[in-house]
C-alpha cells in the first residue's frame, strides 16, 4: 500500500509519518508540503491513499480531492483537519473519512480500515465551502499532468475532449466545455460553441477572414468568435 501525506505543517506531516510506522509499516510513504506538490507526487508515485490536510494556503485539501476526480483512478481520500464545527459538519453529512489532529494512533488505524474513494455527489457538496478548483489536471501516457486555472488562456473542445491552452503547453480534459463554462463562467466568455476564452488574458480582436478571433497574451492560439457571441464579448470586453 502506498499511502501519501498532504500537510502545509512539518510537525504534522511528521506525527502521521511516524503512526503510520506503528499502524501500518508494510506502507510505502511518501510527502508533500501543498496541493501542487501532493498532484505532483500523485502522478511520479500513484499512491493508493492519501492522508490530506482540508486547511492549506493556496491549494486546500478540498481543491485537492476535486482534482483527483480527473484520474481514471483516483486514490482513497482521508481529510485531516483541526477541531473545526462547520468542517466537522460538513464531512460528517457526507459519511466521507476524517481524523482530528492531533491525530491518534487508535484513530488512524480505524480510518484506514473505513478508506473510501470519494464520489462526485460527496465533493460537489464539500465544494460548496470551498474557492474551487485551482488547478487543471490530465492523466497522460506520461503520468498525471496540471495547470493553475489561473495561468490557461482557453478551453477548446476537440471531438471527445477538451483542450486548456496556456503559455507553453495544453492539457486534455474529459470534461464537457458545458461544465467548464458553468464551474470557471465568471473567469472564462464563451466565444464560440467549441471555445472559452480568460477574461484576463484577452489581448484583442484580430480580423479572421471574414470574421474575428480572439488574441490571448502568451500563446499562439487565436479562437474564432462566432457573429452569435461577438457584440456580447465586446460588452464583456468593453471594446465596442
């Protein structure tokens, strides 16, 4: 079993280092300090749980969980959290596994034996406390990959797929723009029936043919703007 520790506090990741010595010793183990890191660690180690901190700057457990709903395979999740009522409440209505730091030796053990892998219905609704997702994330043949929502540029949908576009590379996603649109509809303008565009990387509008696209700072890629979306993404824009 490999088993990985998500926590922003050293002396916390630590303490459940050394329980799961004692509770589980045949475990592979592994650490991150912050969301990114514990994806990064996802994709090079493929744990088969994750012990993850619900309070972290940045990145927080919840937005963590949400995406390793991407994976084909997501890892079991137990959230870790201080004694907090509304956290508490939140995850006790979900039946979703937690322990209480500090956390003790009788505990872990009992949740390790009650892991499950989150389902949808269970994150959508501890979501509803959450910012939301962060950070893009794509299984590959090369593992799993991510971008920060804040660094893509577009979302263009491709047959089957959806790609995020940004400075320097593209993610493949397996969810619908439908989706994207609703979750990110404040952050991204529909343009065309096939492509989101960042309100706050628009550079312009350029002449496409006989028709306009849109111009994002850093990348290459130029959307088409259909005539149904252009006066309003002149009105989002304030460019007409």
């Amino acid at each position: 079993m490999r088993i990985l520790v998500v926590d922003d506090e050293p002396l916390a990741r630590e303490r459940l280092l050394r329980l799961l010595d004692k509770v589980a010793p045949e475990a592979e183990t592994h650490e991150a300090g912050n969301g990114a890191q514990a994806l990064e660690l996802v994709a090079s180690t493929q744990p088969d749980l994750l012990l993850l901190d619900i309070r972290m700057p940045g990145m927080d457990g919840i937005a963590v969980a949400s995406a390793l709903q991407s994976l084909e395979q997501p890892p079991a999740v137990i959230f870790c959290t201080a004694y907090d009522q509304f956290a508490l409440q939140a995850l006790d209505n979900q039946a979703v596994a937690y322990l209480l730091k500090p956390v003790r030796e009788e505990k872990l053990r009992d949740a390790l034996g009650r892991a499950g892998k989150l389902n949808r219905l269970q994150l959508a609704a501890l979501e509803d406390g959450s910012p939301g997702r962060t950070h893009l994330v794509s299984e590959t043949h090369r593992g799993v990959e991510m971008a920060a929502v804040d660094e893509v540029r577009c979302l263009v949908a491709e047959q089957k797929y959806v790609r995020a576009i940004y400075p320097g590379g593209s993610l493949l996603l397996t969810e619908t723009l439908k989706e994207l649109e609703e979750e990110f509809g404040g952050r991204f303008l529909r343009v065309h029936r096939n492509a989101l565009v960042s309100r706050s990387h628009v550079a312009g509008l350029v002449r496409d043919g006989e028709g306009w696209a849109v111009s994002l700072e850093g990348v290459e890629e130029q959307p088409a703007v259909s005539r149904r979306h252009l006066s309003a993404l002149k009105e989002n824009l304030r460019l007409g």
